[in-house]
C-alpha cells in the first residue's frame, strides 16, 4: 500500500452514543420550545437554530466531515450556498409584488 | 485475491490505483450527488418559504391537523436509525461483520416503523378527505377548522415534501437489504466497506431533510 | 528518458511513450459484437453511442424544423394544420434543448476526451456512465409515448397554467420523460466533477489542465446545482397534472409565476451548460491550429467558473413581462449585464491567441472562426435582451428566437462541430474529407445566417414568436429565412455523408495529424482499450508549442500499479535517470 494511505478515521462507540443522544435531546427541546407559543419571528427561528444544530451534529460526526476532507464540507455548504440564493432571489419577485398574483 | 497483486485487491476496479483511491472516489462521488439531492429537496423547501410568507395564518392554521407526537416519534426514529448505520460503518471498519449485519437490521427495521408511522398518518388524514390535490374533500367539521381558501395548497405541499421524503426512505430500506445481504456473503471487511460508508452518507441525508420537515411542518404555533 | 519532478520534490522515472501508429489492438477491436456494446463501461464506446443518439434526435428536430419552416413560406396556411404547427415547433425546442444541446458536447465528445486528457484509463464511475445513457434513451422513450398520447404543443418551457390546463397525457408523459433525462445529466457531473479530482495522472495538477477540463468542470458544476430544480419542477408539474395540486395553478389558487422561477433556475444555467464545454473546445482547437500557447490561461479557466456562478443569479431576464415585482426585474436586469464580462474576457483572450499565431485553416479551425463571429453577435444581443426597457418591445418576439440560434446553434452547435472534426480523427482513427469540410462549413455559415439575421429585423419590427400565421409585411423575411434553413439542410447533408464515408474509405489518421501537444493526441488512434499502454506523466502545460514534442510523451518508466492517481502523485522511486 502506498504511504498515502491515510487510515479511515473510525469513531468510537461513545462517541456516536453520545451525538445520538444529544439529537434525542434537542429533538425534545424544539418540541418543548414549540409550546411556549413564542411570538412570530422567534418560533421560526428557535425552531431552525435547534434543526441547524441537529443538523451540524449530523453532517460532522455521523457523517464524518469532521474527520473528512475539507472538499467534502466545501460541497455541503456549497449546496446550502446555493439553495439561500435560490429561495432569497425568488423572494425578491414574491415579496415585492404589486398585486399578489395567487389572490387574481 | 489470488492473483492479483497486493495492491491492487479484487475490489478495486482497473482503473484505479489503489483502494484508497476508489474510496475516496465513491466518497466524493456521493458528496455531489448528495449535493443534487438538497437541491432537488431545495425546490419544495423553496415552495414551502414562498408561500409560507404569503400566507403564514395558514400554515399556523393547517399545521394543527398534523400530530405533533407521531411526527416527533418519527424524528426519534430516524435519528436512532442514522446512529445505527454510524454504528454498522464502525463494525465494518473494526471487521465486525457480524456486528455489521445486526446494525444494518436495526436500521432497516427503523426505517419500517418510520414508514409504517406514516402509512398510519397518511391514512388518518385521506380518511378526514385531507387528500392532495383533486382528492381534497375534508368534512365538513374538518373544513371549520380549515376554513383557510388555500389550505389545500399547504397539503399539496405537505404530501409533496413527505411523499418525496418517504420515498428516498423506500430506497434506503432497498439498498440496506442490499448491503445485508452482501454483508452475509462476505463482501466487506475492514478493507473494504466502500458500499456501506456512502450508503451511509445517503441514510444520513435522508435523515438530515426530516430533521428540517419535522419542525417546518409539525411544529407550527 | 527524462526526469521529471513534482511539486514536492520526490522523483519519477521517466521514458518516453511515443504512440505507434499502426495500433494493432484499439477500443474499437476489442470487443466485439452488438451486446458487447450495450453493456459496455468504456468511456469512448459510451461516448460515441451518445453522439449517435445526439445526431439521430438532432436529424429528427433539424427535420422538424424544416418543416416549421416550409410552413412559414406563407402567410396563412402552407401545408399544415395550426395545431400541428403548434406540436412541432415544441417537440422541436424539447428536442433540440434537452435530447440534443444539454447531452451533446459532455456526454459525447466529453466522455471520449475527458479521462483521455487527464491519463485515466477511465471515468470515475463506469457503470454509473453507462446506466447515464439508458436514462436518456428511457427519457426518449417516454418523450415518444408522449406523442402517441396526443402530443404536447406547451412550448419547451411547459409554462403553467397551460400545461397544467390542457390536461393531455402528452403533457404528462413527456414531463416525466424529461424529468428523467435530467438524471442522466446529473450522473454525467457527479461522475465528471470527482474523475477531475481523483483521476489525474501524475504531473497534471490544477494549472496544467486542459482547458477544455476547466469547461467540462464548470459545466459539471452546473448540471449537479441546477438540474436537480428542474427535476423537482417537473414531477411537481406532472402531480399538477395527476393530482391538481395547486402549488402553480392559478385556478387552483397556486402561482403560476413560481413555476418560471423555478424553471429559469435550471433553464438559465442551462443554457451555459450547452455553451461552457463549447468554450472549453475552442480552447483546444484555437490553440492547436495557431501552434501557440493559449492567451490568459487563468483567465479562461476561470471565467468559466464565473460564467457558472453569475449564471445562476439571472434567471428573471427571461420573467421581464411576466409579472414578477419591479424589484427583482431591476435586479436581473443588472446582473445580466455582469455575464458579459466573463463571456467578454473570452472572447478577447481567444483573439488575443491568434495574434501571431501560424494559423492553419483547417476544417475545426474554420468552425471556431465561425463561432467567434456567430456567438458574438448572439451574445451582444443577449445583453440588449438584458436591457429592461429593450425587452418590454422585444421579449417574445423573433427577436429572441434569433438571439438564442444565435448562441446555441451558432455557439454550441459550431464549437461541437469544431470538436467533432477535431477529434474524428482520433475517435475514429480516421481522416475526413478536408475540402467537403470547408465547403460544408462555408455552407452553413452562409445558411446560418441567412435564416437568422432576417430573424433579428422582424422581431425588431414586431413579429411574434411561435405564431402560425402572419401579416404580408413580413412575408420577405420569412422566406429568405426559409430558404436558408434548406441551405443549412443540405450542409448537414453533405457533413453526414463525408463522415459516414470517412468510416469505410477514409484515409487512415495517424497518431498525431494535428500535432497538437494535447495529452488525448499522445495515444495511437483511435486509442487502445485503456488509452494509453502506460501510466502518462505530464510535465509541461496542455499549451505548451515551444517545447518540443518528445517532453509530451513521457510515461511512468516502472509500471507499478496502474493509472491515473490524481491527488498524489508522489511516486517512490528515487533512480533518476539523465535523457
Ligand atoms: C451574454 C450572454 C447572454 C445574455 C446576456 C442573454 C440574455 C438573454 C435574455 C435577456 C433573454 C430573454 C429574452 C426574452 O425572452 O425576452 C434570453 C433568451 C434566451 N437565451 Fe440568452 N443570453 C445570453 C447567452 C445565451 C446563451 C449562451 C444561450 C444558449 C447557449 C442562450 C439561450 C437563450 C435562450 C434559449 C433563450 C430563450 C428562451 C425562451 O424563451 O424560449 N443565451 N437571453
Ligand atoms: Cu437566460
């Protein structure tokens, strides 16, 4: 085997347990912090700031990004990069309509 | 193995060097192929915003009929079955394959109960004429609580973002059948588990969307 | 034999590989036999089944189109029924857009070239390549379902409501079929973008990249982030078909505006996912018939990349008159204008290449002249089209038509067939006709032109696109558009039967005709099973014309494992041997 042979990063048992139960946790906060009724923008955001989260845990750990090649995390956010413009450039049109065109 | 050179193991294709490199290859292979996946999901999600700013009192209002405790035990689900297929990548690289094959079972077990879950969801609602598009037909104690005139868009939208969802769940569970039973006849070892990491990675995504549907859809105030 | 050393010191030993020119063992001898070919996971074999599928859809579409055009030699009626008309003239855009431009130069000439200019013996993913195809052929099948079931006469676009209103199985079929191609396009830049990466062969790191790679790169970039959105687009298209969903449909209390959004965010950078590998030939073909080091190297390379990133903010250009809020019209509006630069930057860097180049005006060379002109003025136009204030008068109108010819047949079409004679030789292992070459291409410049540029005059004087019937005014335009469009016919005619005819009696190419310092030209033609019988290490740029030949031909001297290692390719050995 050449020397480039970089072991595969192998995460122990504890590890994932312990990213596992903290999505557990975090998948009870949001439902607990849903109940609280928070007023509009807050619920939108503390709901997507604990989904990011689970989020990251995910992509970096059960994924491995945080082992992997920086190229692999580069992909990812290249996709959200890509995805914010889709939705913030569309809703330069929908938000900005003289006439909302659905209520014609 | 027998003839072929120590370097170039039975599982690595001609044309690649080594077995490293045609791991690192599938990796990144998936990586952009996963990128289309968030795209693809990206144009629901784009849907969803758009008219989620156009008419957030719907959505307070049709998020009511969906149940808060079955969505929330789906996402448990789910995420239990994405540690176990972090779990079966650890057997195989450790040359567990025994370990392997349990985990994979574990998951593909998940993955049921996820589905069944939402056969149950789907059923209760297409059984109040919650139904997507030329099927909406809610009772009419239903409709007072729906009284929003566009609420069957919001469905459209939800049966679209599930359904899709659900769908890559069917495939997950197809190729983990397939992973278990290759796992059985010995394909993979420490050296080579190339089909199960990226597999993995796909298991993972299909995970990482619900973890965005579950608060988007459910868990509107 | 050479030495050659990498960037990080270490030492490779080196000979030189110089190609034979009587192969006796070649990919096209190798296996033999129909199902050989069907199950085939070579890269060349696939390509070429690509580019004969590409030309069967494009003699279908340019047929189609000829007729269109015989149409319109009347102001009324000529010889078909409106609604026919109205069939056609989609089937012909659908046809030409996703069966034709979108596949052509990646999936047939790109998957010939790519692994070969970057030393793999392969793409990433072989088999994935293959089932791209058989994706593409299920996405035609279905495309012709559709026209058993009634047909689709929605435009290319399938704008909604109407194709969500006529409610025809047509409209649901070839959705689907559509839907289904554009899988075969995704897999085609998932397998591109990591075989760029992964697969280079030793030397050939990031600036040494042909820039036809840097193209192939930045289209693949494209494909894997814009048609992922049109897949989505239309199967949600199709359940507002199956099911009435209502996320489009006015009627249903959808917004048939979202759906233009949507589709533009592929369609826009779909159209520089037909034109970017296009850049990426000129590159070559300019480069190989000046015998000169191309200009601004990085420049080229990375406008693509530009041109891949912008392209995907201006998608509302083709929503001016559409409704959609003033914000974001002013908003397109400007970023239109910044393609330009990056397309501009080409454009000049490649003439700039000319500038004291020995320029041989062979058949290839010829196209990337016409190219140069035709794509130009497509491109100018297009910024007018960008022009808010311009657009309101021309958007649908022929002037547009005449502005997308412009650049996808006069662009893309031009740099494919510029590829195509320019590889022929190596593809095939033999030459084509040189003087019904030129004389083809002079045809179809003289042809192109005279169906399009009248195109420009009558769109500027009002003439709408897509209609059956038109006012006398306008009679003498149509009808030298027409006659034209039979001149490009007979062109295409012409190139068919030299190519066909070069198969069976053509006189046989040898390794190099072009000497080009390009590494696809340094394995015999048409190439071994493998490409190249060794492992290739490149020590000079793609562009390199000063240096002499032998320093193009160097191979790994000890054969250790195989091909193609491109992030490391720090070999072990440390004999050095002085040439
Ligand atoms: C300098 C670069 C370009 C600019 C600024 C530009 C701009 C525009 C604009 C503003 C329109 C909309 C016209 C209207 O509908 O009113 C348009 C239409 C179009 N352009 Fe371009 N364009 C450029 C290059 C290209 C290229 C390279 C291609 C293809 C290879 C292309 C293909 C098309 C097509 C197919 C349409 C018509 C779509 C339809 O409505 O059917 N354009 N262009
Ligand atoms: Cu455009």
């Amino acid at each position: 085997m050449s020397e480039h042979n970089h072991e595969h990063h192998v995460a122990t048992a504890k590890q994932l347990w312990l990213i596992g139960g903290g999505l557990f946790v975090l998948t009870i906060l949001t439902v607990v912090v849903s109940n609280l009724g928070l007023p509009s923008p807050f619920d939108i955001i503390s709901a997507l700031v604990i989904a990011f989260g689970k989020a990251y845990l995910v992509a970096a750990f059960f994924m491995g990004l945080y082992w992997d090649t920086k190229f692999n995390s580069l992909l990812l956010i290249g996709a959200l990069v890509f995805f914010i413009l889709m939705v913030t450039v569309t809703l330069l049109d929908t938000m900005y309509r003289q006439d909302v065109v659905p209520s014609f | 193995m027998a003839n072929h050179s120590a370097s170039h193991p039975a599982h690595v294709q001609h044309h690649f060097v080594d077995s490293d490199q045609q791991f690192e290859s599938a990796k990144m292979g998936m990586w952009v192929f996963l990128v289309n996946e968030i795209l693809f999901f990206g144009g629901l999600f784009c849907a969803y915003i758009v008219f989620r700013a156009w008419y957030p009192e719907l959505f307070t209002q049709a998020a009511l009929e969906l149940n808060k405790l079955w969505g929330g035990v789906n996402t448990i689900v789910l995420i239990g079955s994405s540690l176990t297929v972090a779990m079966a990548i650890r057997s195989a690289q450790k040359n567990q394959i025994k370990g392997l094959r349990i985990n994979l079972l574990i998951t593909i077990a998940l993955a049921c109960v996820f589905m069944v879950i939402k056969y149950f969801e789907y059923e209760h609602k297409l059984h109040l004429g919650i139904a997507p598009g030329s099927f909406w037909n809610p009772t009419p104690e239903i409709l007072e609580e729906l009284s929003h005139p566009k609420a069957n868009i919001f469905f459209g939208i939800y049966y679209m973002m599930t359904g899709v969802h659900g769908l890559h769940v069917l495939v997950g569970i197809g190729l983990m059948i397939w992973l278990y039973i290759r796992a059985g006849k010995g394909h993979f070892s420490s050296e080579y588990y190339t089909p199960v990491e990226i597999t993995g990675l796909y298991w993972h995504l299909v995970d990482l969307i619900w973890i965005f549907l579950f608060p988007l859809l459910y868990l509107i105030e | 034999m050479a030495a050659a050393q990498s960037k990080n010191m270490t030492t490779l030993q080196v000979k030189r590989f110089k190609p034979s020119e009587n192969p006796t063992n070649t990919y096209l001898t190798d296996e033999k036999g129909v199902w050989a070919w069907m199950t085939t996971v070579d890269h060349k074999k696939i390509g070429l089944m690509y580019l004969v599928a590409v030309a069967f859809f494009f003699a279908l579409a340019g047929f189609l189109a000829i007729a269109l055009r015989t149409e319109l030699w009347t102001p009324a009626k000529t010889f078909i029924e409106a609604d026919t008309y109205n069939q056609l003239f989609t089937l012909h855009g659908a046809m030409m857009v996703f069966f034709v431009l979108v596949p052509s130069i990646p999936a047939a000439l790109g998957n010939f070239v790519l692994p070969m200019q970057l030393g793999a013996k392969d793409v990433a993913f072989p088999r994935l390549n293959l089932a791209s195809f058989y994706i593409y052929v299920i996405g035609a099948v279905f495309t012709f379902i559709s026209l058993a079931n009634n047909g689709f006469d929605t435009g290319w676009t399938f704008y909604t409501p109407y194709s969500s209103d006529t409610n025809s199985l047509g409209v649901i079929w070839v959705t689907l079929g559509v839907f289904i191609l554009g899988f075969s396009s995704i897999l085609t830049g998932t397998n591109f973008i990591t075989t760029i990466h992964k697969l280079r062969a030793p030397g050939i790191t990031w600036d040494k990249l042909p820039l036809n790679i840097w193209a192939l790169y930045a289209t693949s970039v494209i494909q894997v982030l814009a048609t992922p959105v049109l897949a989505i687009t239309i199967l949600l298209l199709s359940m507002e078909n199956i099911l009435d969903i209502g996320i489009f449909d006015p009627a249903k209390g959808g917004d048939p505006v979202l759906y233009q959004h949507f589709f533009w965010f592929y369609s826009h950078p779909a159209v520089y996912i037909m034109i970017v590998p296009g850049f990426g030939i000129i590159s070559e073909v300019i480069t190989t018939f000046s015998k000169k080091h191309i200009f601004g190297y990085w420049a080229i390379a990375l406008s693509s990349l530009a041109i891949a990133f912008i392209g995907f903010l201006v998608w509302g250009h083709h929503m001016f008159t559409s409704g959609q809020s003033a914000v974001a019209t002013t908003v397109f509006s400007f970023l239109t204008f910044l393609v330009g630069i990056p397309t501009g930057i080409k454009i000049l860097n490649w003439v700039a290449t000319l500038y004291k180049g020995s320029i041989e005006m062979k058949t290839p060379m010829l196209y990337v002249f016409i190219f140069l002109f035709l794509f130009t003025i497509g491109g100018f136009t297009g910024i007018m089209l960008g022009a808010l204030s311009v657009d309101i008068h021309l958007h649908d109108t022929y002037y547009v038509v005449a502005h997308f010819h412009y650049v996808m047949m006069g662009g893309t079409l031009m740099a494919l067939l510029a590829g195509l004679h320019y590889w022929w030789p190596k593809m095939t292992g033999k030459m084509y006709n040189e003087t019904l070459g030129k004389i083809s291409a002079v045809l179809i410049f003289i042809g192109f032109n005279m169906t399009f540029l009248p195109q420009f005059v009558m769109g500027a004087q009002g003439m709408p696109r897509r209609y059956y019937n038109y006012i006398d005014q306008f009679q003498p335009f149509h009808q030298t558009s027409t006659i034209g469009s039979y001149i490009l016919g007979a062109a295409f005619l012409i190139i068919l039967y030299y190519l066909v005819r070069s198969l069976f009696g053509g006189e046989k190419a040898s390794a190099n005709p072009w000497n080009s310092r390009g590494l696809e030209w340094q394995a015999t033609s048409p190439p071994d099973f493998h490409n190249f019988d060794h492992t290739p290490v490149v020590i000079n740029g793609p562009y390199d014309y000063h240096k002499p030949m032998e320093e193009f031909q160097l191979g790994l001297a000890v054969e250790h494992n195989g091909h193609g290692h491109g992030e490391h390719h720090e070999v072990k050995t440390d004999q050095t041997e002085k040439a």
